[in-house]
C-alpha cells in the first residue's frame, strides 16, 4: 500500500508546528534527518525553547523514545527521500547504520568496527521529500539542515529541490573509504560538486569513524 505522506503527518501536527513558529521569541528552524536519539539537536532545543528543530528518525522505536522531550522538539517517524510516499527501511543490529541503502556485505568485512554491523530486517517506511515538508509546514528558512542517514545524505539535500536556496547551513555525512559502506552512496567529490553548484561553500570538515568517514559542513554564499 502506498503512504501519503500528507495524510500521515495530518493537520494536527501542522497546527502544532505553526503554534511554535507564532511563539514570542522564536530564533529559528532545524530540521535533523536521521535524528537517532537527538544526539545532536535536542539539547539545543532543551535549552533554547525560541528554537524549534524538526527531527526525522523512520525507527519508531528509536523515535518513540525522544517524542515529548521538549515542546520544540519534534519528532517525526518518516524517512526523508527524493519520492514522497515509502520505501524499505534496512534495520542494524546497530541501529545508528540503519538506513534506506544495503549496505554492502563485502564492504562491512573491510570496514573498521564492521564486526558489529548486520542487517536485522528491512521494514516498509513512509518517505517525504525535504521541499514537500517545508511546504506543508509553511517553513520559509531552514537555518541548520543535520543529516545523518548512512549514505542516503547527498538524495536528502537533492529533495529540497528549488527549496534548497532557503537553507542557509548543511552539515553532513560522507564515506570516504576506498570502497564505500552502503550501495549506492556518493563520493565525496560529488557531494562537493553537488553543493558547490547550489551555491554552498565547504566551511569545515571533521573525519570520523576512524577516518572512514567525514562529517562536511557547508553554509551557502547568501547567508556570509
């Protein structure tokens, strides 16, 4: 059966979030895809409630534990994706890794600390598209964009589509290892071109997971 993503997020949460955006002193929006357990947005949100921060994570399990956190967090169980409506979601036996990619068997014996990586189960997820969130919710500006979907960054910031000139900072993931983790996931030379082209510039860069992985942050030239 095919999600609608309209449907699934119903007005009541749309209600909820224009009430946030209306309150007195609100400095501005974050959306967080692939929030896990809010590692890196809901202490912020905690502590600055004029900050409001829209935090995807498609585990409902994992989701269900930081719904009701804070006002201003708001958790969404859907997937961002580049087709509004599902997908398979694959479920780790860590679920940090989980992700809408396989992740490559041959890869993973390879990979730093793949030992403790295996695919569990794959579970159907509804998807919706960063510009059709942003539309549904009445969000003008997007001050920080976090994604952390284990490969899948790159068709995460591709959804926003034109909306992507209203984001003012990204921060994301990418696999710089000799044979990437996840199929199908980019470069890190596309993912510059990609961003470059939109009008972004790399402002810094973090290597991770052993230096397997990087974590690129880029702001776009509108907002210098």
């Amino acid at each position: 059966m095919r999600l609608n993503p309209r449907r699934y997020i119903g007005s009541a949460l749309r209600n909820a979030g224009t009430k946030i955006l209306r309150y007195a002193g609100v400095q501005g929006v974050w959306i967080d895809v692939g929030a896990h357990l809010g590692e890196t947005t809901l202490t912020h949100a905690i502590q600055n409630p004029g900050l409001t921060v829209y935090a995807f994570e498609p585990n409902l399990c994992v989701a269900a534990k930081s719904i009701g956190r804070s006002p201003n967090y708001i958790v969404i169980p859907m997937a961002i994706a580049e087709i509004d409506g599902s997908a398979q979601f694959h479920i780790n036996s860590t679920d940090q890794a989980s992700s809408l990619l396989t992740m490559d068997d041959t890869s993973r014996r390879s990979w730093k600390g793949g030992e403790g990586l295996r695919e569990e189960s794959a579970i159907t997820v509804p998807t919706i598209r960063l510009d059709t969130f942003m539309d549904l919710m009445r969000i003008t500006w997007v001050d920080f964009l976090k994604v952390d979907t284990q490969g899948n960054d790159l068709a995460v910031v591709r959804s926003a589509g034109k909306r992507l000139r209203e984001i003012r900072k990204i921060t994301m993931e990418v696999d710089i290892s000799p044979r990437r983790l996840y199929q199908g996931s980019p470069s890190k030379e596309e993912v510059l071109s990609f961003l470059q082209s939109a009008g972004f510039k790399l402002i810094s860069c973090e290597q991770q997971s052993q230096g397997q992985e990087e974590n690129l942050t880029f702001e776009h030239i509108s907002s210098r």
